[in-house]
C-alpha cells in the first residue's frame, strides 16, 4: 500500500510521500517520474561532486539519478514537493503535469542506498557502464572507501545501519528559499524521533554544511574530511 501523506500546505504546493517503487511509478506516471530526475540534473547542476561521479556529462548524470530514485523508491522513501499553481491544482494525487520543485530521498533503520541487489538491478549498472574507466576506478577505489570511513569514524557502523540516512535532498534552483526541503526534512526528523534512532548525512560545501547546521544537524569528530 502506498504511504501518501500531506506534511504541508505551502502557497502555491503540495507535500506528499510515495512509498515503492511500482506504486510510486504508477501514480506519478513516467513523465512525471522523469521530471523528478531532470529536476535533480538542474538542482545539482555545476557542483563539483556531481561532475566526478559523472565525467560532468548530462547523459551520464540522467541515469545515475533515474537509479538513485528507483533505489530509494523500491526500499527507502521519497518525499516529493509539487508546484500545484497551474490549471492542474488538485490534481497531483493522479499524477497530472505537476511539477516536482524539491525531492528528498532517504533511507530508514536497516536499509541504505544500493544496499541490496534489487536496488542494483534498477540501473545502476547502466550509469556504471556509461563512465570512463578512470573514474569508475576512483569512485571504487577512493571516492567509496573514504565515504564509508568518514561515516563510521563519525558515528560508527552501528548508528549508520540504524538510522535514517538521508541519500537525496534537492530543491529546483528557481524554487529555492520558500521552505520545500526544510518542511520535509521537519517530517523526516519527526519520523526519526518516532523510530528513536537519528538522522545521517554528507554534503560537500560549507555553503550546505552551515545550512544543515541551521536546522539542528551536528558534525561528529572525525566526521569532516
């Protein structure tokens, strides 16, 4: 069954999150599901991590978030924000031509992205094949490694596997400062209180380390590398 939940109601929006990856296909539709991706292309657009995980090439960047969201979709959450003040206000639930302006992606206790092999067969092998074997070769042999030793040198490996960890939180550049993710990451950060466990996540500016700071996040010792 589908877990859609209205968080908020913002001018102009709509706050609702999709649970599986079928349902979630089936009530957005293909169009809309690809809108989710090409807006995270937008919102990731020019940042430098984004570019080495994808040789800064679109169509590379295209199927790593097409995997990234099926992934979460199939096993984890995703909350989505609608821009609903067009002809098609009302109509989000059926998945009509609203756009999607801000997307968080998360993991809960027990489950991580690409953690499993039915998350891994939902494309990312098809965004692995697409990058030149340099980076394929970094990403494996440096870029994953330190990811894993930053986190459980910061929380340990236990706190990593039981918390809620955040893999995608992205707001299209024309709809950012209106307090889309800030209001999903408030109902994450409650569903964490009710699960008794805590919220994980990496960033790589200090532009959005100070942002996550504002809204009570915590760099551990060992956690900043």
């Amino acid at each position: 069954m589908v877990s859609v939940q209205v968080l908020r109601d913002l001018s102009g929006t709509m706050i609702i999150g999709y649970d599986d990856y079928v349902q979630l296909k089936l009530i957005l539709g293909d169009e809309q599901f690809e809108d989710a991706a090409q807006m995270l292309i937008r919102a990731f657009e020019g940042q430098t991590l984004t570019d080495m995980l994808t040789d800064s090439k679109r169509s590379v960047q295209e199927k790593w978030h097409r995997a990234g969201l099926r992934a979460t979709a199939l096993e984890g959450r995703i909350w989505v924000v609608f821009d609903d003040s067009d002809e098609h206000s009302g109509k989000q639930r059926e998945g009509v031509s609203a756009s999607i302006v801000s997307l968080v992606a998360a993991f809960g206790p027990g489950t991580t992205i690409m953690g499993s092999e039915a998350q891994r067969a939902l494309g990312l092998a098809e965004y692995l094949d697409s990058l030149t074997p340099e980076t394929l070769r970094w990403i494996n042999e440096t870029y994953h490694p330190l990811q894993k030793k930053c986190l459980e040198e910061s929380v340990g490996s236990k706190t990593a596997v039981d918390s809620w960890l955040l893999a995608i939180v992205a707001t299209d550049p024309a709809y950012r400062g209106r307090g889309y993710a800030t209001a999903i990451l408030e109902a994450i950060k409650q569903q964490a209180k009710e699960d008794n466990t805590c919220i994980l996540l990496s960033t790589w500016t200090d532009e959005l380390e100070l942002f996550y700071r504002r809204f009570g996040f915590e760099v551990p010792e060992g956690g900043k590398n």
